[in-house]
C-alpha cells in the first residue's frame, strides 16, 4: 500500500529533513504508532496526527492512500 507521510516542523530531522513524500509499505495492518515507530519519531515530541485532514488517535489503522500529516510540539510564550 502506498501512503503520503508528511512530517511538519523539527519533526523533519526523522526523515533525513523532507517533509513530504510517499511510502510503499507492506500490505500487513500498521498503525500510526507504529508508522511513527519506524521513523523513531518519540510520541513525546509529536502533538497531534492528521490522517486526510482529520484529527485522529495514534492508534488509528492506516490504508492506502491515506496522507499522514504529523505536527510538532511547540513551546513558546
């Protein structure tokens, strides 16, 4: 299954700084969670995830064609 995976913000530096590109994965069942787990992307460092522009839970099922948008933490004051 083929996705779109787009790492926004600092969250770049797990994806060799691209932000946005396509993935072939295998056809077994795979969570965000563990799409994030092979990027070695800490839960701590991500807010929230979108998959096709809607919020969902780290424990949400990925398909094909889905687009991942994952956002950073961010601090300031």
């Amino acid at each position: 299954m083929e996705i779109t995976l787009q790492l926004k913000g600092p969250l770049k530096k797990y994806a060799d700084e691209t932000e946005l590109f396509r993935l072939e994965l295998d056809g077994n069942e795979l969570t965000v969670t563990e799409l994030l787990q092979r990027f070695e992307v800490p839960a701590s460092s991500v807010s929230f995830v979108q998959v096709n522009g809607i919020k969902i839970e780290l424990d949400h099922p990925i398909k094909g064609g889905d687009k991942i948008t994952v956002n950073p933490r961010v601090a300031g004051g």
